[in-house]
C-alpha cells in the first residue's frame, strides 16, 4: 500500500517534533517560582533564626547567588567568605553593618575593586526586598565571619518603600472606611487582643501591625484575614493561633473597613 | 469585487479590523472598569496563560510569515522585472499568493489575542494601555493601509502589467514599508515587558517615546525582520517540497524544485546574518539590567539555549546538505565535491562544541568522580569563547557552500580568475584563523572585554569576508561560460525533506524563543513595573514548555496545510495558466 505524500510528510514532521521534546524533557527541568514575601517586624526573632532566614533570601529572592559566591571566587563579583569580618575594613568609619547596609541600597557607593559596577540596589524593583528581607540579609552577611548585632532600626524606614510593584499595590483603593475598620479592629473583629497598630497598643502575641502597609502587599493583607493558616505564619510567632472563621464572622462592609484601615498603617 | 473569494478575504481582513478599532475605542473605558475588576479571570479548562501562550504564538506564527514572505516576494519581481525573466515573477506571485491565504488567520488570531487580554488580564491590559493607548491607532491605520495596499498588489498583477510594472512594483515596496511599520509598533509593546523605559518608579508614564524607543527595541526590531525572512522563506520552501513531492509530472517537479531553491536561498540568506542580530539582542538586554542577563544565560534558563543550539545545527546541517545535495543536479558540479566532507566536519564538530553545556546536574559522586561540577576538557567547550568561535566557523562554512553552489557550472573567462580564486581562498582561510585566534584570545581577557570587543570582532571578520569574497565573486563569474544546465526536478527526493526539516525546526526553534523572551521576565508582566500575582507567575521548566511548543507548532502547520488546500480549490478545474513555463526541467541557467 503506497503511503500518502500528506501522511509521509505529517509523520515526518512529527517525528522531529518528537525528538525536540524529547530533549527538551530529558534535561534538567526548572522552574522559576515567584518569592514569598516575608514579614519579621515586632517578631520576637532569635539571631540564628534571621540568619536563616538571610540565607534563605540570598539564595532565592534576592537572586544574589545569580553574581555573588561564598567560598567561591566568581567573575562577576566578590567572593563573599568571610564578609562579616571584612567589611568593617572597607570603608573607614563605618561599621560592619553600615556598609552591608549601604552595599545593599546604594551598590554603587564603593565598588570593590576589579569587578563592575552591576550591582542592582536590592530594596528596588524587580528584587524589591522589604525592610524585614533587608535586614535579614545584612545579618546573614554578619554570619558570614562576623558577629550579627544589625536590628531592624538600623535598616532606614523608607527601605522598601518605593518603586513599580510596590507603589503600584499602595495605589490600590479598597472601598472601605478606615475609621470604621479601626473600630472592627478594636472592637467586633479582636484584632487587639494580639496585635499593637500605631497608636493601638495590643497584646505582643502576634507581630505588631504599626507598619503592615508599608512591609506587605494588600492582595496579603486581604488574604491573611481570612486565610490566616494558608497565608503563612510570621517567623517567631506561634501557628495556629489566629482565627480562621473572619470569613464568616465579619460582613463584607466589616472586612473591607477592616482593610482599609490595615492600609493606612505605614 | 466579483470573485466571490475575494469578496470573502476582503470581509475576513475587514472584520478583523473592525474587531481591533471598536475594541481599541472601548478600551479606556474597560481599563477604568478594570480596575474595580479582579485583576484576572480564569480561562476554563486551560487556563488564562496557555490560552494566551497558544493565540500569541500561533498569531506570530502566521504574521512571520506573512510579513516575511512579501519581502523576499518583491525581491524576486523586482529581478524579474528588470532581467525580464518570467519565472521569477510567476515565483513572486506565487509567494503572495501563499500570504494572501494565511493574511485573514493572522488578523483573526491577533483580534482573539486582545479578546484574551481584556477578559482575562483586564488590569495588564488597563496598565498597557495606559502607556500606549495612541500606539492603537497608529496600528489600525497601519494595518487598514497594509490590507489595502497588499489586496491591490496582488489582484492588479495582470492589471499593472507590462509598462505600468514599476507601480506594481512600488505597491509590493509600500506593503513591505507598512508591513514592517506594523511589526515595529507591535514590538514596541512586547519589548516594554521586557525592558521597561519612558516610566517612572511607580510606572507611570513619562515619555511615549521612551517607553517605544526601550532598550530591545531596536534589536528586536531587526532580529524579527530578519526572522521573519527566514521563517517565510523556510514555509515557502517547505510548500514547494510539498508540492515537489506530490507531483504528477516532471514539468511540475521542475518548477517546485526551483521554487523550494530559491525559498530556501533567502532564507538562507537571512539566516547567516540572524545569529549577528541575536548577539546584539542579548548584549542590550545586558545593558537594560544585568540580573536580567544572566539569569537568561546563566541561571534558571541556561539549558533553553542547549536545545537552541541543537536546532540551529540542525539547521545549518539541513542547510548545507540541501545545497550538496542541490549540486548534483548541476553539471560541473562534480569539481566541489572533495569540499564536502571537510565542511561538514567543521559544521559537525561545531554542532557539537555548540552543544556543549557548561554545567551538568551531578550526584555528588559523579562531581567528586569528575573533579567538580565542569567537565575537565568539555567545560573548556562550554563557554562563550568556543560557542561563539564555532558559530562564526559554521556561518563561514554555510556562506562557503552557497558560494561554490554558485559557481557548480560556471567557468570563469576572465584573465585574473585564478588571482581572484587565490585572494578568495586566502580571504577564507585568515579569516577562519583569525576568528580562532580571537575565540582563543577570549579566555585569557576578563569578561567585559570578551563581550564588547572580542565577539563584536569575530562578526566583523565574518562579515568583511562575505562582503570581499562577494566582491570578487561577482564580476569574476559575469559571463561565465557554463558547463551545462542545471535539471531541475532531477533533485533526490530526500531533499525535500530536509526543506520540511528546515521548516519545522525553524517554526518550533520561534516557539522556543518566545518562550524565552516571555520567561526572562520571570513572575512580571512588566520587568520591575508590574508583577504578575495570577496563579500562572511560575515559569515554567523547559519541558513543559517543549510540550506546548510542539503542540503549537502542530496546530499551526495544520492551518496552514488548511489554508493552502482552500487557497489552491479555487485553482481546481481551470486550465494551467501558461506563466510557469520557464520553469520547465533543464531551465537554462541557476537563478540569483
């Protein structure tokens, strides 16, 4: 039976297909997943726990790995064994967490000589790390041969501020009435029985909220309230005390006052 | 308007076009409605991004070609009217007769396209609009004129015949003018997602021009001109294999046999300098943010361009095989054969060095066993210096093998010839040492050097030889006595295979690189300006992506195969038109 030129030539061509994904399969297979935010401010967290971490971020959202090695010299940029120690050195008159601070924000203030000036300032888009993020990247730098004595009050306020991804969700308007959401705060909703807001003084048992805005997305916020568990829990804190039932105790009106009002906390 | 066909294209484009202006109308009012909207909506059963994934590649599927094939299709009326040789304008129209057909798909599939945005990336699209809302309607004036102009080239070829030809003409150079104008403001959309400019920290409009003229631009610019060439030379060429195949005659087999050969040439032709416009892609992305840059090439991506390179050798192999091969039809060719297999060691060993990844996925006793996660002797292979230094060797090697197809049965009357034949051989031999030596150079030097200089210089070598040895080449073989015809249709079968080849790994090669150009931007619809927050952020890995890739392509070549059968029914039961004739098996002398 004499095969159709159609169907000789479809098969062919399906055959080529094949073997490129074939290959393509056969490969090593990864993937790319968006960072999780992470949140430390008003937490209880132990050095060791912040250098975890650091690590942790260095290593994927802060894509530092892409450029920076430890115990590896690399082309691009320094090997960083032993950076704790070495960068109360680099500049005189500042302390080591001074220009781990300052490397991070402004890379181009000193660059170490014989590597180029590539260096994205971390706090801006597309790394964009949050002050928390921040903070626990200068103390795993500590880590690395030096002694971790950076606190949050160290790391500038206006870190993680600004700039594409973040401006854009504080433009977000939710319909709400912060005023009122501050009453479902203090009042129907409980949230005071946990968490400190500005001038709202709460119990320390979950984070304290002073600055939720500025450190998280609203899409987190929103979520948080009604998904506590899935959300995620704040390092330092204990999992699975925060209620999950908002959803159904607070009204559409009560919720997105509530949010409106978590928005106003910078 | 009578043709009940035509009727029926015009109504398709014009629908199409209306879909685009009413919906570009309406779309300041849906971006403020968007932002009281979810940001998206889910496509059922899909979902929202392979819906996405699947319309835009197969919409740039369809314009490449369209855009691709009428470039090259106005080259060859132009040869045909100016050395007056019918085939090559029965060729020409027989290419945009191909774009004709496949002109309504594309309109259709980019109006589904934006139906996709709005609906299920309604806040994505608010905030692109809110850059680039005046760029809509240069597009639909752009488009409006090009459906215009392309309708009229092609049912006023008999029309503006004979001495009216140079408005013809004009006509085929104003369609590939707005063509190419269309590309350029549609790209500058892609590439703002790619590399952001004219906007501020918050992203919010500056300057229309900045967020057009972005880093990409331009490269994109020129490396999808060229793309598109290729692509549509490799289509058309695979129809004529098509064609060839199926022929019932040798007259038939003739002319599909030039056909695929002159497709194949201009895509060819495009290909060699594709790699150059590439390398100037990938350095400016560089330039936009380095992160970017090496994440593309060193980080979650880098074995994306292992299979690239894979497919590129294919398509230098299949290249140079399908000209050898073209070599036996032609009397006197027999002189070159000895050529053969040195060039097709060079073009294997550089496949393979190509091919070569720096880094494998090791157990922990495979790296001790090896001596560290890179290849003590093949990890020298898999850096920029050798994969750039082969690639240059392997476009030489291509460019050698065009140009003894070229003289295959020619001898040169001129007195210098042989001065001529000398300074061409020694041109190609400096410059093959020349580009080992800079390759070479190229582990000894840091980094930036290597990029900016080294690399830069190695394109330079390559391309003053093409300009030389062309330089030379032409008047040397002006007049040359010919050592016989070349026997059209008289071509192995299994070269038209390897047309096919070409044209499925070049359409698949698109695919991969779509992918790419979307996954550097990793969990951003705008790199640094707006993050993706859908459920579809991951990137996904290389296999995944294979999958829809060839899923893509299948359903694209199925159209395609489609169009053409309904573009060539209304040819069913009219007599053979007299224009092919010159076409005929033994036509007298290799065209271009």
């Amino acid at each position: 039976m004499r095969v159709p030129i159609a169907v000789r030539v479809a098969l062919f061509a399906l055959v080529v297909m094949g073997v490129y994904t074939y290959f393509a399969n056969s490969i090593p297979q990864i993937e790319s997943r968006p960072p999780q935010e992470l949140s430390l401010e008003g937490g209880n967290v132990t050095p060791a726990q912040l250098v975890r971490a650091g690590q942790e971020i260095f290593r994927t959202k802060g894509t530092c790995e892409v450029c920076h090695r430890v115990g590896q010299a690399g082309a691009r940029a320094p090997d960083l064994a032993g950076i704790g120690a070495r960068a109360a050195q680099r500049k005189p008159g500042m302390s080591a967490k001074q220009y781990l601070i300052e490397s991070l924000l402004q890379p181009n203030a000193y660059v170490v000589e014989g590597y180029p000036p590539i260096m994205p300032a971390v706090d801006r888009p597309p790394i964009g790390l949050n002050r928390s993020e921040v903070w626990a990247v200068v103390a795993y730098l500590q880590s690395l041969g030096g002694t971790v004595d950076v606190t949050l009050n160290d790391i500038p306020p206006t870190v993680g501020a600004g700039g594409g991804a973040t401006a854009a969700a504080a433009e977000v308007k939710v319909p709400g009435d912060p005023k009122a959401g501050r009453a479902v705060f203090t009042g129907k909703g409980g949230c005071v029985a946990c968490h400190k807001a500005g001038d709202i003084a709460g119990a320390p048992v979950g984070p304290d909220l002073s600055q939720i805005a500025r450190i998280q997305t609203p899409e987190y916020i929103m979520r948080k309230i009604l998904d506590p568990k899935g959300a995620g829990t704040v390092a330092g804190f204990p999992a699975g005390v925060m209620p999950q039932t908002f959803g159904q105790t607070l009204t559409a009106r009560e919720y997105t006052d509530l949010v409106a009002f978590l928005l106003t906390l910078k | 308007m009578n043709d009940p066909r035509m009727v029926c294209r015009w109504g398709g484009a014009l629908l199409a076009l209306a879909a685009l202006v009413v919906l570009a109308g309406v779309l300041p009012a849906g971006a403020q409605e968007a932002a009281r909207e979810p940001a998206y909506r889910a496509f059922p059963v899909f979902g929202s991004r392979l819906a996405v994934w699947a319309v835009a590649q197969l919409h740039l599927n369809f314009a490449a070609f369209i855009l691709g094939c009428p470039i090259f299709a106005v080259i060859i009326e132009i040869i045909g009217w100016r050395t007056g040789d019918a085939r090559y304008d029965w060729l020409a129209r027989e290419f945009v007769k191909l774009t004709f057909a496949a002109y309504s798909t594309t309109a259709l599939l980019g109006a589904l396209l934006l139906f996709l945005f709005v609906g299920y990336y309604p806040r994505f699209w608010a905030y692109m609009t809110s850059i680039f809302f005046p760029t809509y309607w240069v597009y639909a004036l752009l488009f409006f004129a090009e459906t215009f102009v392309v309708y009229l080239w092609y049912y006023g070829w008999d029309w503006l015949a004979g001495a009216r030809k140079w408005i013809h003409v004009g006509l085929g150079v104003l369609a590939n003018l707005l063509g190419t104008a269309i590309l350029f403001v549609a790209n500058a959309w892609v590439t703002f997602m790619v590399s952001p400019g004219g906007v501020d920290e918050a992203g919010r409009l500056v300057s229309l021009w900045g967020a057009i003229n972005n880093f990409t631009w331009m490269p994109i610019n020129i490396h999808r001109l060229l793309a598109n060439i290729v692509f549509g030379g490799t289509i058309a060429a695979a129809y004529a294999a098509f064609r060839f195949l199926a022929a019932a005659s040798d007259e038939e087999r003739a002319r599909y046999d030039w056909m695929g050969y002159v497709g194949n040439f201009v895509a060819i032709s495009a290909f060699i300098v594709l790699p150059f416009a590439g390398y100037w892609l990938g350095f400016e992305i560089y330039q936009f943010n380095q992160t970017m840059g090496i994440t593309m090439m060193g980080g979650f991506m880098s074995w994306l361009w292992i299979v690239q390179a894979i497919l590129i050798g294919v398509l230098f192999l299949g290249s140079n095989y399908y000209l050898w091969l073209g070599m036996e039809r032609i009397p006197g060719a027999e002189r070159y054969r000895k050529y053969m297999p040195p060039m097709l060691l060079v073009l294997t060993v550089g496949f393979i060095i190509w091919a070569t990844p720096r880094t494998m996925v090791l157990t922990f006793e495979e790296a001790r066993a090896m001596g560290g996660t890179h290849h003590p002797f093949l990890g020298l292979f898999g850096v920029m210096s050798a994969k750039n230094t082969v690639v240059n060797l392997m476009i030489l090697t291509t460019f050698l093998s065009y140009v003894l197809y070229r003289r295959a049965n020619k001898e040169s009357v001129k007195p210098w010839a042989p001065v001529g034949k000398l300074v061409q051989g020694v041109t190609f031999a400096v410059a093959a040492a020349a580009v080992v030596a800079i390759g070479v150079l190229g582990y000894y030097v840091e980094s930036g050097v290597r990029v900016l200089r080294l690399s830069p210089l190695q394109v330079l070598v390559v391309l003053v030889t093409i300009i030389v040895v062309m330089a030379i080449d032409i008047p040397m073989f002006r007049g040359a006595r010919s050592t016989g015809a070349i026997r059209w249709g008289a071509i192995a079968p299994r070269s038209q295979y390897v047309l096919i080849l070409l044209a499925v790994t070049f359409t698949w090669l698109m695919g991969l690189m779509g992918f790419a150009r979307s996954g550097i931007r990793q969990h951003w619809h705008v790199y640094g300006v707006l993050r993706d927050t859908s459920p579809d952020a991951v990137t996904p890995a290389l296999g995944y992506a294979a999958n829809v890739i060839t899923v893509i392509t299948v359903v694209f070549f199925a159209l395609v195969m489609f169009i053409f059968w309904l573009g060539g029914l209304g040819e069913r039961g009219k007599a053979k038109a007299p224009a092919p004739a010159p076409a005929l098996a033994g036509g007298s002398h290799p065209p271009a």
